[in-house]
C-alpha cells in the first residue's frame, strides 16, 4: 500500500480493508514504518520502532490489523524499553506486558513502536534531553504540546491514524489541541491501568488515545475500558458501545461556557475568536449555550498548592525506586532541572499536607458534579493561546522551585488539569482553526462522570458539521514520493 493511499484512511477504515482482505496487517505496517521514515527526522516524534509481532485475525475487531504506537510511559510491552522520557531510566526494559498492552494485543494492534514524552510525563510541552524535542508537524518552530506530544504529532503527520496517550493534568487533551487531533480524557476508573501504574498520581491520571478521527477513539476506548481485579477505581460500564455513540443525535444540550480560566489567565484573541465561533455552531446545532461561571471549589492558589504536594509526593516515590533499581544517583547527570526540584519539594511533603491535598481532590470534584446536576456540557478553550514556541517552558526553569514549576504548566494549561482532579471525562476537539496561521485550535467539552457517551455524541456531531479530515499538516506523510 503506498503512503498516499495509506493515510487516507483512519484505523477503522483500515481495519475495514484488512477484514475485506485488500490489504494485510504487514503491508499496514510496512506503510506505517515508511511514514515514520519520511516525518519523523524533521518532527522527532517516534523514539524508537520494532518489528510487529502481533499476528492478528481479520475482522476480529474493529481495530484488527491497524499500525500502533505505544507511549514511552504508562504502558508495559515485554521484552521493549520504556525509559520514561529520562536518562534516570535509560534502558529500562519491560520484563511483561501490563493489563493495558494486552488489551491492545486483544484489539488486534499491530504495536511497532513508541513515541517520545517529556521526562516522567512531567510537563505539558515535549522537549526532553534524553531524545530531544518533539516538533510540531504544523509549525516546526512550535512544540507539540505534552507530555502525549509524540503520540500528538506522529499521528497529526500521519505515522498511524491513532496511538496510546496518558493524561494526569492534560496531556492528552494538549497535544491533541496543538497538533489538529481528537483527543479525549476517559473518566477515573474507565481504563485498567493495572497492574504497575494504577495509582499514579493517585486518581488523576488515565489511559486512552489521540486520532484523527472521532470513531477512532471511540472504538478503542471500547476495546480497553472495563476493570482489572483489583482495580483502585471504577466506572460503571456504558449502556452501549461508544462506537454507537459517535453516531446518534446528541440531542439539544444545555452548555456553558467559560471563556477565562480559572486563576485569571487571559484567553488570547486567536483563541477566543475561535470559541466565539465555535459557540455560533453550536448554537445552530440547537444547542443552549451560555456563559458560565464555574465555582471550583477551593481559591486557584490553593488549588495549585495541593497540586503540587500530590504531584511532587508521586513523583519522589518513582524517583527513589527507579533510581534504586538501576543503581543511578538522583542528581543533575540523571534528572532534568524541573524534575529534580520537584523531586526535592516532594520529599518535603509532610504526611499531613498529603492529605489535605487528597481531601482539595474530593472538594473539586463535588463542586464540578454540582456543575453537572444543572449543565450537560462545560466548554472552555482547550488551551488559551496556539501552541508555543520550543523552549517556551524551559525559560528559567532552572530557578523554580516544585511549586513554581507546577505553577508554570498550569498556567500555560489551566482549563485542562481540573478535570483530571474531578475525574470526569473531557475532551480536546479541533473545531477550528487560526485564521491568520492556519493553526489548530482546540476546544475542551467536558461532562459529566462515568459520560463519556454524551460527549461521543456531541463529537460525533461536530465533527460532520465541521470537518477537519482534510486540514493536513506542512509535515504530511501523505506528500511523501515513495511507494
């Protein structure tokens, strides 16, 4: 299958093809890793590919046969390396699959590789020193959001229609906005992340996908979600697939909208002429669309500060077991500055501010599903201003503290991490675009726990009404001249 022809399709539509017997699973591959050939030297998004060794059945599924990429993070492959984005874990190799790559296995993907995430998925851009940056397809001057931002851009360029993506703070609604993709956070609960990462970040973050295409994402969803025994958190299970959701009539929903963010970082003019738009189609989609002001249940300060102590507290614990299972000091030669003062702030967290911290969790979490007792949807920019400039975040990181950095990403992203503390589902879809660049812009829909459907649907809908299939980026697999 030639390149061109390859990246016309989304995972689904592959599958198809797999199932009718017009293309083999190796031939998807073989395509993809030409892909990877041609964009990846420019956009540094894949770090690392393998030969496939998943035999899968056609038409098994409806995912059977398509090309993978795994995040370097939150994910175990047996027998492949998962370095965590930091030099601290170089060549950490998986000694056995985790529940979720068994669950991809089961999907029918073909996994041949992984994508790049900042060091331990601990900041919304990807830049880290053990791979170098991540670049975005649309404008290679501008990072491709974080920390799923390999799996963002490998996807946006077109190495593979879809790949695995985490989420504790935004990471995979950001790269979904700065790279054009969909990209939705499940709910708490929602998808195993057993039997090694299940308690990371103790609730906040999740494991799902970005794609390009809203049924992507849905039928992988269902593919993964569901409990493993054991399991610290669950959801109930949907009442039908969400591939059904994608597409059934969302109805007409009431949705508020909420134009600034919490902590008072202004939404630039580029974003906010995007979601005026954005609220004119959704308007005459028969939606009920108001502006909003969403109580979030603690002052934005506090609400940072216990971010930061569970944060840096999660973060000091993987540090001091992976530095002590490979014999490394926990120093500069091994961490990157933001992550070794954040390592040291963590190991100041008192017990007792631990659980304050745990206890702001909960409060946000009641004062968003009060939210939700009155609005079907929330709507706010995905992020408040187009992708930044490399080494944006890394301006005089070197002076901040546990607390200043965690301060820093939040402002750069703060509508997206309250949602990871509530645990409701939210979801990145790229709507629209910079008139003046040509730039993705994202909005962020957000619903209620355990809804993942109503927002499938209203993705679903957009998604006809505004297609964005046909936007490709300047680094385009698909301008490729090879076979």
């Amino acid at each position: 299958m030639r390149i061109a022809e390859y990246v016309r399709f989304d995972a689904v539509g592959l599958a198809e093809l797999v199932a009718k017997g017009e293309v083999t699973p190796a031939e998807l591959e073989a395509a993809a890793r030409e892909a990877a050939r041609a964009v990846n030297p420019r956009i540094n998004a894949v770090v690392e590919t393998w030969p496939g060794d998943d035999v899968p059945v056609p038409g098994s599924t409806p995912l059977a046969g398509v090309p993978f990429l795994i995040k370097d993070i939150g994910v175990s492959m047996a027998g492949r390396r998962m370095e965590l984005g930091s030099r601290l874990a170089a060549g950490n190799v998986a000694g056995a699959d985790s529940s979720l790559m068994l669950r991809f296995r089961r999907a029918g993907l073909v996994t041949f590789g992984r994508t790049a995430t900042p060091e331990m998925a601990y900041s919304n851009t990807t830049e880290p020193v053990l791979y170098g940056a991540t670049r975005n397809p649309w404008d290679l001057s501008r990072g491709a959001g974080g920390s799923s931002g390999g799996a963002g851009a490998a996807v946006a360029a077109g190495v593979v229609p879809i790949a695995h993506a985490t989420d504790a703070a935004g990471s995979i609604r950001v790269p979904a906005a700065c790279n054009g993709l969909f990209g939705l956070k499940p709910t708490r609960g929602r998808v195993s992340a057993g039997p090694d990462f299940d308690e990371v970040f103790n609730g906040l973050a999740v494991q799902g996908s970005v794609s390009r295409s809203v049924r992507d994402s849905a039928a992988l969803l269902d593919q993964i979600r569901g409990p493993e025994p054991g399991d610290p958190y669950f959801a109930q299970e949907p009442p039908r697939p969400y591939a059904q959701e994608v597409t059934r009539h969302p109805g007409s929903l009431g949705i508020g909208v909420l134009t600034q963010a919490w902590g008072g970082r202004r939404t630039t003019a580029p974003v906010a002429d995007a979601l005026s738009r954005t609220v004119g189609l959704l308007e005459s989609l028969g939606h009920q669309v108001e502006e909003v002001a969403v109580d979030l249940g603690a002052d934005w300060d506090e609400f940072v500060l216990a971010g930061a102590r569970q944060w840096t507290a999660n973060l000091t614990a993987s540090v001091d077991e992976l530095a002590a299972a490979f014999g490394r000091p926990v120093d500069s030669s091994t961490l990157e500055p933001p992550t070794l003062a954040s390592y040291h702030y963590g190991q100041r967290v008192s017990g007792a501010q631990f659980v304050t911290a745990l206890a702001m969790r909960n409060r946000v979490a009641r004062s968003l599903a009060r939210y939700f007792d009155t609005h079907d949807i929330l709507l706010t920019p995905t992020l408040p201003e187009l992708p930044l400039p490399l080494g944006t975040h890394a301006e005089g990181a070197e002076t901040l503290d546990g607390l200043g950095w965690l301060r820093r990403l939040f402002d750069l992203s703060p509508f997206t991490a309250v949602f990871n503390v509530a645990g409701t589902p939210a979801m990145s879809v790229p709507v629209t675009a910079d008139a003046e660049t040509g730039l993705p812009i994202g909005m962020q829909f957000a619903a209620g726990y355990g809804l993942e459907g109503r927002l499938f649907r209203l993705a679903g809908q957009l998604e006809q009404a505004s297609p964005w299939s046909d936007r490709t980026p300047t680094v385009w697999a698909g301008n490729h001249t090879g076979r």
